[in-house]
C-alpha cells in the first residue's frame, strides 16, 4: 500500500440512471463514446490518470493544479453544446492511497461527494484546491458556500464553475447573497458585557456560516457586494439581558426586521445557545423571504443540488398549492442527482406528505414506503438535522396515523432546535392525533410568539383553529377562522369550519350565511387547510368538515 499527494478529479455523467431507463443499449454506447472520445484522450493530453472507470464516472489523478483543472475545464466546454450528455465534475488536492486492488482516501471521498454538488455540465472543487488557482483562472470559479457532506465530518467550503454562457442576468456574476453581521454593540461600556456581545456575534456568525446558499462575513472589504446587513445591541442589567437584532437590505437601507430577545444572562453560554437558535431560526425566515433571485436566469436542468434546494425552499416559502408543486418537482429532480442527498430526500417527502394532505387524497402504500425509506436513509447520514426529524414526524402524522412515532420525531426536532417552528408543527399535528389538544394549542401558541414574520404561519393557524374548536373555546375558534377564511374567500374547508363556529357560538344567521358560500364554491387544495388526522373521538366533526373536500 503506498499513498501520494495528487489533484483528484472525479467525473460522473448526469441523469445516467434515468438515460439507462429510457434506452440502455444507447446509453452505454454513449458513454463509452464519451470515454475514448473525450475523457481518456484530454486526461492522456493534461498527464492525468485514469485510476478508476465506474461505468458512467471516472477517478483521474493529476500531478499538478493547473493541468487538472485545464483537463477539467476543456472537458466541460468540449461538451457545453451538448444538451443530451452532460457530466458534472469534482475536484479536490489530497492524498490518495492505492494497493493492488483499488484507491482509497479522504482525498478521493471529497472529490466524490463534490462532484456531487456541482451543477450540471459544471464543477465544484474544494477550498483547498481554489486557494492554488490564481489570475483569471480564479476569476472563474465562485463562492459557493458551505455544504455537510455525507462522510465528512466538517462543512466543505465549495467553489463553482459553470459554462459562461449559462451565466446570464443576475447569475452571470454568480453571486450569493452575501450577510455582514456588524459588530454588536452593547450597554454598559463594560469589558464583561463587551466579552459578551463578542461571544454571541461568534456564535450567530458560526451559524450562518454553516447554511447553503448565502456568504456570510465578518467586514465589508473593497468591492465585496453585501445584500444584508445583521446588527446587533445588547443591553444588560443585573441578570437580565435583552438582544436587539435586525437586518437591513442593504440596496434599499430597508429594515427587514427587527426583533428583542430577552434572557437572563446569569450563564452566558446557555443565554447564548437559546438566543443564537431564536436568532437562526429567524434569520433563516428572512434570508429565503427576501433573497434576491441569482439564480433567475437559469434553468432547473442547469441548477446544481444545492440551487434546486434553494429554488425549492422559496417556492416552499410562497406557501401555495401549485408552488409546493412546483418545489415538488424541483425536488425530484435534485433526488435524480444526488438520490442520497439527506436535505433532498427530506424536502422531496415533505413537498409530497403536504400535498397530499392539502388534496384530500390517501398516499398509496407503495409510495409511504419508499419515503419512509428516503427519510430513514437521510437521517441515518445526517442525524442532527431538525428539518428531517420534523420531515419524518409529518409523514407519520399526516399519512400513516402513527401518533407515537409522529411525537417522538417531532420532540427530538425540537431538542436539537428547541426554536424550530416547523417542528413546533409538527408537534402538534402528533398531540392532536393523541387527543392531547390543549397541549396542541399550547404548543401552537407558544410557536406563534417565536417569529413574526414566518410564511407557513398557516400551516399552524389551521390545526390551531380546529383544537379551539374542539376544546370549546369558540371565540378563539372565530377570530382565528374568520381570518382565515377573509384571507382564502375560495377555500371551501375553511368556509365551512367558519359556519361551525357561527354555529356554536349561536350565530345562526351567519352559519347559514356560510354553509350558501360553502355551497356555491368547488374544492380547491389548499396548503392553508391540509388535512389534520383526528382521533376517533372526534370522527363525527371530522366527518362534517371534511365532506366539503368531496366535490
């Protein structure tokens, strides 16, 4: 066994499992063309070696940066026209370790778990490896932040190439949008409290470091382009202790938000913890909120893993039927790419789990199963990870029934995050299933407070309108309702729970009034009024509101 210092480029043709499906005989042949036509000869050209030939991907080592890269990139521009084949390239510099059977390494793992990261017909290459690139060659590549990579047990900071035509509109300079978190100030003028202020702004700044899809910096340098600015105060006295935090769009000197987190500071560490996970959790509303759309002028099918989760979130965001549609579809591609990307595989199940329930419709057992199987998988490789805990629990929630396992997934979301308001949601999607609904409506309350300004706030609103129905408390039941359904004149569920609540409350001329709009109107799916699972005990209101969703 020997090992050596060497440029690992890993190479892999995209959608080659789809292209099989469709035509096997014509995708070998293809690929093989693609080997002794291109691979193998610009490799031979640029001294690199072939180490490995893995049926639709290759190993190559290089003995230097520049050769693999130039071969990297003669390679990705040779084939730019080519909108039938199209390979995706990862590159890394590390040592490699080789015995008479195979080559091993971290090295190699990089590379590997890279090229599954960058876009189609493009290439993402390690921090590593950009820092020995210079000039223009440099100027090529961009930042694409920070990814968890399966086996790697530290982010990777990645770099990005792509064909210069695909680099249109806002995407031509390939920018992310990039997040200054000033220093903070902070009252008294004290050397303690100084110490302080600095600890959290490490600990926000550590936190935004780690998310996909923005650059985060400590300072404005020359030329460096900022989308959002984080300020911070903090302000002691005694024990108590309260943060002010607020973003700014920085184009517009619009204050996005602005918000106060109150703690007692008596453990910094701890006050710290719980008032960076507020913090995030915030900040990951508004950064996918308000981002300006880089990515516009691209297409699905040139969109890296990490561009479609993106473009998925914000469609998410939009809190639409045919927007989680839409994110549905973006998923199913990403699946395609990287069909063990834990974020993908999670975002895929709750894209369908949510539509589902918005529509109505049971889940075929088939299907339950292979994204019971996709979230087991995802965890497995990321376990500390709030979204797929939050992810599983809904599917066992919303779909199968299974309120145990529903609660446990959702508790152990809100562990790692104990801010996380889709796990609140989750949460309470259990408990309401185990007929526990005044601690539903606790949690929902309580989840209500942690943000003003969440996008899926309906989604909680609804569950929240149905346990104060269901627990008497009727006046709640209709200030909630009522503006719901002022908000979704067309929702046909939300209009007829309204009519209940007049109902109870001893309005009968308004319930009337309701159950001739509920009439007049269609069934529509809506991700304002999914689908909650009752206990038995209350099967004969499920029953009332549910039939409106039959046309």
């Amino acid at each position: 066994m020997k090992s050596r210092l060497a440029v690992i480029m890993v190479a892999d043709v995209v959608g080659y499992s789809r292209m099989m499906a469709e035509d096997e005989e014509a995708s070998i042949v293809a690929v093989r063309d693609l080997n002794e036509t291109y691979v193998r000869p610009h490799s031979t050209n640029h001294g690199g070696e072939i180490l490995k030939r893995m049926g639709d991907g290759w190993i190559i080592a290089f003995g230097s940066v520049h050769a693999g890269i130039a071969c990297a990139l003669e390679l990705l521009q040779t084939l730019s026209g080519n909108e039938n084949l199209k390979i995706r390239i990862g590159a890394h510099i590390g040592e490699i370790v080789e015995d008479d059977e195979d080559f091993y390494g971290a090295g190699v793992n990089l590379a590997s778990r890279l090229q599954g990261q960058a876009p189609p017909g493009g290439m993402m290459v390690s921090q590593d490896l950009f820092r020995q690139l210079t000039g223009q060659l440099a100027a090529q590549f961009e930042d694409a932040g920070s990814f968890d990579l399966k086996n790697i047990p530290y982010p990777v900071q990645g770099y990005q190439w792509r064909p210069a035509q695909k680099k249109k509109g806002n995407a031509a300079k390939g920018e992310l949008p990039t997040v200054l978190v000033e220093e903070f100030e902070y009252a008294p003028a004290t050397d303690e409290i100084q110490s302080h202020a600095e600890e959290l702004r490490e600990q926000i700044l550590m936190n935004l470091s780690r998310r996909t899809g923005i650059k985060t910096i400590e300072s404005a340098g020359e030329g460096v382009k900022t989308v959002y600015r984080i300020r911070g105060r903090l302000r002691v006295s005694g024990a108590k202790a309260r943060m002010n935090l607020s973003m700014v769009l920085c184009e517009t000197a619009e204050t996005l938000f602005s918000r106060n987190y109150d703690g007692d500071i008596t453990d910094i560490f701890e006050f710290g913890d719980q008032i960076s996970a507020k913090i995030n959790a915030d900040l990951r509303i508004q950064i996918n909120a308000y981002d300006a759309n880089r990515l516009e002028a691209l297409a699905d099918d040139e969109l890296s893993i990490s561009e479609l989760r993106s473009r998925a979130a914000r469609n998410f965001y939009r809190a639409t039927y045919s927007s989680w549609q839409r994110a549905l579809a973006l998923m199913e591609r990403a699946v395609e790419l990287v069909p063990d990307d834990p974020m993908a595989l999670a975002m895929l199940a709750v894209g369908e789990v949510m539509l589902c329930a918005a529509s109505y419709e049971p889940m075929p057992q088939e299907r339950i199963k292979q994204l019971e199987d996709g979230l087991n998988l995802a965890i497995k490789q990321a376990p500390k990870v709030d979204f797929l805990y939050s992810a599983r629990s809904n599917l066992n929630g919303l779909v199968k029934g299974d309120a145990d396992a529903a609660l446990r997934d959702a508790e152990y979301a809100l562990k790692l995050n104990p801010t996380y308001l889709i796990g609140f949601g989750a949460l309470a999607t259990a408990m309401i299933l185990k007929n526990d609904l005044r601690g539903a409506v606790e949690r929902l309350e309580y989840s209500m407070t942690l943000s003003n300004d969440d996008p899926l706030e309906a989604e909680r609103t609804f569950p929240l309108a149905i346990c104060y129905f269901l627990t008497g408390q009727f006046d709640k039941a209709k200030t909630v309702t009522e503006a719901l359904a002022h908000a979704n004149r067309d929702n046909r569920i939300l209009q007829k729970l309204l009519g209940m609540v007049l109902r109870e409350i001893g309005d009968g001329t308004g319930a009337a009034k309701q159950e001739m709009m509920v009439e007049s109107l269609t069934f529509t799916p809506s991700i304002q009024s999914i689908r909650v699972l009752l206990p038995k005990e209350h099967a004969a209101f499920a029953d009332e509101l549910y039939s409106v969703a039959r046309p």
